[in-house]
C-alpha cells in the first residue's frame, strides 16, 4: 500500500518579514474577514490566537453555538477567501460555502434579498466583456428570483427598500417593470 504525504502550508508570524505581519495586524485582518463572513455583527462570542511556530490559527466561538479555526494560507491581507482556511466545527469548508450556510440558518428570505439587491446591475445590457456580462445577468436572474420567491408582504417591504434606495426617476419605471408585487 502506498501512503501519501501531504503538506500543507501555513503562514507563521515568522514568514512575515515586512512591516505587516504582526499579532494585532493579524487580529485585524481576522476581524475584517469575519465581518463579510457572518451575517449579523453580534454574532461573535469570542476570539483566540492560538497561533504556534507552525502557523497562524484563530479560534472563533460564535453565540449560536458553532466554532471557526482560521489558518492563515496567504502572505496578502484583507482576502477574506484566498487568505485564510476555515475549518467550521471541525470541518473543512471553503469561503462561500462557510458564508450561504450561515446566511441560510441566520437570515430570512427577507434578510438575504435585502442584503444583496443594491448589487443589481440596471445596465447589464451595455457591458462589453462576455464573462462580466454573465455574471451581472446570473446575478440579476438570482435577484429577481429571490424577490419572487419572497411572501407578498415581504414583497412589499422589499419594494419599499428597493425604491428607496434607487431614487433615480429613470430607473423607478425599470424598478416597476422588475420588481412586481
């Protein structure tokens, strides 16, 4: 039977040999990766560095009863996604995954639409590049079908956000026309 070794790299406070790199710096970028990661802001019990000369490791324990490891896999900072590894309850889980579930066990339906509509692309029709062009139309199609979905009066109190975010005359009629109650 052949055996496989497998390593994997962490980032260790060592490895940073710039003027970034330090346990608060660290503490930082940990606290901007949770705030896009979590769906509500008091969601965080507490926070651990139980970092060793082996890697950078944070521990999250959230109110909700679940925990996070975050390991540190990339020398750049701010990279919610790329930068760090996240282990939920044990579990390997990548970013986006890690992030739907929360936002499904968290938020309503109400909550989520509310969350993502002000990234709706009015002008999707204009862009010129093929890969951009789809995914402002896969996100489009993914907003109008999560407004469709909602209840009528969550309809109604997401029409009400929805207009009053997009003031512009020009676009209430295409709101309107998107956005039916």
């Amino acid at each position: 039977m052949k055996y496989i070794l497998t390593l994997e790299k962490y980032f260790a406070y060592g490895d940073f040999k710039r003027k970034w790199g330090s346990p608060v710096d660290m503490r930082e970028d940990v606290d901007f990766c949770l705030k896009r990661l979590l769906p509500k802001d008091d969601m965080i019990k507490s926070i651990e560095d139980q970092s060793t000369e082996d890697g950078i490791k944070f521990y999250v324990e959230l109110k909700t009863g679940g925990y996070i490891h975050m390991y540190k896999v990339s020398g750049f900072r701010l990279q919610a996604q790329q930068g760090w590894e996240y282990y939920f309850n044990k579990k390997k889980i990548d970013y986006v995954t890690l992030k739907n579930n929360l936002e499904e066990k968290h938020l309503k339906a109400l909550g989520i639409f509310l969350k993502y509509f002000k990234s709706y692309d009015f002008y999707a029709d204009y862009i010129d590049d093929g890969r951009q062009y789809k995914a402002a139309k896969q996100n489009n199609k993914s907003l109008e079908d999560r407004f469709n979905n909602l209840s009528s009066s969550d309809k109604k109190s997401a029409k009400k956000e929805i207009l009053k975010h997009f003031k512009s005359k020009e676009l209430q009629t295409t709101v309107e026309q998107i956005f039916k109650i």
